[in-house]
C-alpha cells in the first residue's frame, strides 16, 4: 500500500483529504514577532488566484483541520465562481481586487496561485499587512522582485512557503539522510529533465482553465468577465488579448517559460537533498524546435549548471515534443542513486553501485517504514502558521530557486555562459 502522506503530484491535486491525520506533525519552533495562533483557533484563509494551480491549491487548503477558506479572490467571475463553490464555506467573501482581500480582518493565511507577474506585489503587500503567505513557484520573474519579497518577508516575520511539494516526499527525506553519510561517493553528475508531447492540434500550454483542457470558451464571453487592467497590472499594457490570457506561460512578460515552471522544480529537489546552494555558472539553450506558433518561450530548454569546487555539474533536458522521460539521478564515484520519477512524482528509489565498488552494506533502495511520514507540503505550512516555524521551503530556498532558474534565462537570452556573484548576488 502506498504511504498515504507522499503524495504524487496528482494525488495532491486531486485528493488531499489525508490531510488531517497529519496536522499534529509540526514543524519545528522558531521565535517571532507576530504572536501563534492558539490550537483552537482557525486559520482563516484567502485565496487569491484560482484558475488552473489555483484551483488546485484551494482544494488542499479546504481539508486541513483548523483551517478555513473565509475569502477568494480572482479577475475573471467564473474563476471566482470556481473558488467560492471550492471553499465548502457558504459565508466566503468573493473580491476582484486582492487589496480588498487582505483588508479582510478574518483573512491570517493567503494562499497565491496567480500568474507569475503578479507574485512580487501581492507578497509584498501580504507581508505589509501581515498576512502569513503560501506562494507557489516560481518565486519571482527577476533578481531585483526576489530580493525585494525576501527583504520584505523576514522584515515582517511572516510564516512563508514556496509551492515546492516535492519536499513533502518521504523518499527524498530518507534519500537525502544517505547521502549525507556519504554512501554515493564524491557527488559529480546530477540528471534532471522535464518530458512532455501533446497531439499537433493541442500544443503544450495551449489550454484553456485547466492541465490539458482544450475546449476554447466563447472569447466574446470572457472579455465580458475579466478586469483586464487588473489582470495585467505590473505587466506592459495591452490590449485584450485572449491567448496572453488563458497561455500566460508562453511569454515572457507574465513568467519565465520552462525555467520558472519545470526547471525550478526540478532543481529545488535537488537543492533540498544536496543543499549545495546557487550554481556558479549555468549554459543555457532554448529553442522553438517544434511549437511555432506566437509563443515567445522556447518548447526546447537544455541547461548545464556547475559548482566549480564541488566539481558537481547538473543538467536539466526539456522538452514539449517527446515523452522520453528523465528521473532525477544523482551520481556519485561510488554509487548512483536514481529516483522512481521527477521531482513532484518521487516515491521511491534505487541505488546502484559501480562495478568496483564491494561494499555489501549499501541499501538497493528506498526503505518503506523507516523514514517518519512527512505531512503534505500544505498542511506542512499550517503546521507553521500555528508554530510560527519554518516551513520545508522557505524565503531564503526561494531565493536560490529564483537565482538559479532565472541564470538559464539570462544564458539564453545573452547566448553565453553566465557566472553567479555570490558578494553582490547578480548573475553577471
């Protein structure tokens, strides 16, 4: 039977009811400003941003006990319609603009699910109001929005976590207390990849509300039901423009195309169990190999970072045009460790030696039993609200997955290698 607390990417999309046998798994204490709330009471959550990750993230929100959605906040009405009806709570405040939201006396907890552009103000404005802040990744779309949010977040003492639930996998935390024993060897070589392929006429990031939804809403309709300008707001201003709308991904002003989407993801992993820090240099290449359509961000996205004094180099393969597949392995002198799926998807592993390595006392693999259950990413983050500890991925993570996806993105776009200055923190 499988654990019930490692959760797959589908499974805490899809059923997070769980949830509750793992509340009493907190984190640990960590002093603060802002007073904890007591065990009794509840956590009253808004969730700003409900459309395709924020209609998910909603759904984990809701079983948590001593947890309660009392606001949601959204552009366009039928993603509102969609939050409100998703809250199970019949008293919930629906808003348009976020502002209003965290004005909300009965709002402790936000929870963003919004495009990437708009994450930097909302935190900002969250950790101004101190409202403790779940944010799913990427973090931010530049360096100087990533050092405004940390500054902001630890100056407010807030409870933060960045959407990264791989960290919630019990496997990566028994894999990441081996390695740390040193059972693999000199660590040089970690593989990570992202593999994905639609049909021709349903091109990746193409849907429409929702992971691999292609029925296209009436376009006269939606402009009707969605504040534009709002939706905007930091981005360049535009006129309407349906297909920026429903396939934000695929331009650069709203994200950061593979980088911030799957790269991060996969990255992150890695930096939870290495705890390496950000690469030195980084050589990227993107390329619209296949997707020619007005997207601006490459389907095609193969980078190579490395840490000059580990002697460690990482690679991440994309790609939209092939289901080739890629779990991450990492790869030591001794022995490689290689894990059941991508980051999100781990439940497992193997562990193979070199052929010259005798040692008989080496695991083949994961343990099942042997590792505590870990709670869910956001139930984990709830537990620290209540605690005020510090969640599995907090600012100071999100600021190394910023920097180091946002260095692929620089390579690509200058077409050289690019360096990491760790004094100034600049990609130079």
């Amino acid at each position: 039977m499988n654990d019930p607390l490692n959760l797959t990417r589908r499974q805490f999309l899809q059923d997070t009811s769980k949830a509750a046998t793992t509340l009493a798994a907190a984190s640990a204490f960590a002093p603060s400003l802002l007073a904890a709330k007591a065990p009794s009471e509840t956590i009253g959550v808004g969730c700003i941003g409900l459309g395709t990750r924020g209609g998910d993230l909603i759904n984990a929100v809701v079983p948590v006990p001593g947890v309660k959605v009392v606001a949601v906040c959204d552009v366009y009405g039928p993603h509102r319609q969609k939050g409100i009806d998703r809250s199970r709570n019949p008293d919930v405040k629906a808003y348009v603009d976020y502002h209003d939201l965290l004005a909300d006396k009965n709002v402790d907890a936000v929870v963003i699910g919004t495009p990437d552009h708009w994450h930097c103000q909302i935190v900002l404005d969250a950790a101004k109001a101190g409202k403790d802040i779940y944010c799913e990744k990427g973090f931010a779309r530049t360096l100087p929005e990533a050092k405004l949010m940390r500054d902001a977040i630890k100056h407010s003492k807030v409870v933060f976590q960045l959407g990264h639930h791989a960290r919630q996998s019990t496997a990566a935390l028994q894999a990441k207390e081996l390695i740390a024993q040193g059972i693999l060897g000199p660590i040089t070589l970690v593989r990570t990849g992202r593999f994905m392929s639609s049909d021709p006429a349903h091109p990746m990031w193409r849907w429409y509300g929702y992971y691999s939804q292609w029925n296209r809403p009436d376009p006269t309709q939606v402009v009707k039901e969605v504040n534009w300008d709002l939706w905007l707001g930091p981005a360049p201003k535009i006129p309407w423009n349906e297909r920026h709308f429903w396939h934000w991904r695929c331009y650069w002003a709203y994200g950061t195309g593979q980088a911030g989407d799957l790269l991060s993801h996969e990255m992150d992993f890695v930096q939870y169990i290495l705890g390496h820090g950000i690469p030195d240099t980084c050589y990227c290449a993107g390329l619209n190999a296949l997707l020619k359509d007005d997207r601006e961000v490459p389907d095609t996205w193969v980078a190579t970072y490395q840490f000059e004094k580990l002697g460690r180099t990482i690679t991440f393969t994309g790609s939209m045009n092939t289901d080739a597949g890629q779990p991450v392995e990492i790869c030591g002198k001794d022995a490689t460790l290689r894990f059941d799926g991508i980051a999100h998807d781990v439940n497992g592993f193997t562990i193979k030696p070199e052929g010259y390595n005798n040692r008989k006392d080496l695991p083949e693999g994961y343990e099942r039993g042997k590792t505590q259950a870990q709670p869910n990413h956001m139930v984990d983050f709830f537990n620290c609200v209540r605690s005020r500890g510090t969640p599995k991925c907090p600012v100071d993570e999100a600021f190394i997955e910023t920097a180091t996806y946002l260095m692929s993105v620089e390579s690509h776009k200058q077409k050289r290698l690019v360096r990491w200055d760790a004094l100034k923190e600049q990609i130079v």
